[in-house]
C-alpha cells in the first residue's frame, strides 16, 4: 500500500499575486486548514481552473504505485491503477522548496527530494 508523505485541505486565497506571467498557468496562494501552511502553486488553469476561496486536498507521495514500488522513469498507458485514479488533477516532478536567505533578492531554491507526485 503507498504511504503518502503528506496530506491537508488547502483554500486558494489569491490567484497570481505577482501578476499573471504564463498563458495557461496561474500561480496561487493557499493556506492549510490543519497546519496553517502557506503555498505558492503553479496550476494549469486551461485543464484544471481554480478560483479564490476554492478548497483542494494536496497530497505528496514518492510514487504513484498503490503497491508502494518506485515509479519508473518512463509512463507505460494501461489499465493498471494507481494513486492518480483517486484524483481529478495530478502532477508529477521535482519538489522544490523556496527560502529567502540573508536580506535584499537573495531566494534560494532547494529541491527537497528526487521526484514527488503532488496530487
């Protein structure tokens, strides 16, 4: 059985607060119910639209297989289910996280781990 790494209820409470810089994309702001965690969020808005004051459930996992196993490197379309059948919208990658360092424009990203699935 997969064992998620995390899992909260999440509100949208701005959409693109820098303005908007991509055609498809918006970046939201979001605020979790359970640990009062603040997220910057780049969502596909042309195939997933969100609004302000919309709640979604964002869960991290190191695979998608419900059998725990590694993801491969390579997606194989079939009829063999996994932890993204569960979700309307999955997304798949490196996790990056963002901290200011020192004091003026110096933001460092570090990226957390080798691959995630955000779902």
């Amino acid at each position: 059985m997969v064992e998620t790494l995390f899992e909260d209820m999440f509100t949208v409470t701005q959409k693109d607060p820098d303005g908007k810089k991509f055609d498809r994309v918006n970046r939201i702001e979001a605020r979790s119910e359970q640990f009062d965690m603040y997220m910057l969020l780049d969502v596909n808005t042309e195939i997933y639209p969100m609004r302000v004051k919309e709640k979604f459930m964002m869960v991290l996992a190191s695979t998608l297989n419900l059998d725990g196993t590694p993801d491969t490197d390579y997606f194989i379309q079939g009829n063999k289910k996994s932890l993204a059948d569960k979700f309307e919208y999955v997304m798949h990658g490196k996790l990056y996280r963002i901290s200011e360092e020192g004091s003026g424009k110096h933001v460092k990203a570090n990226r957390a781990s080798d691959s995630m699935s955000t779902i």
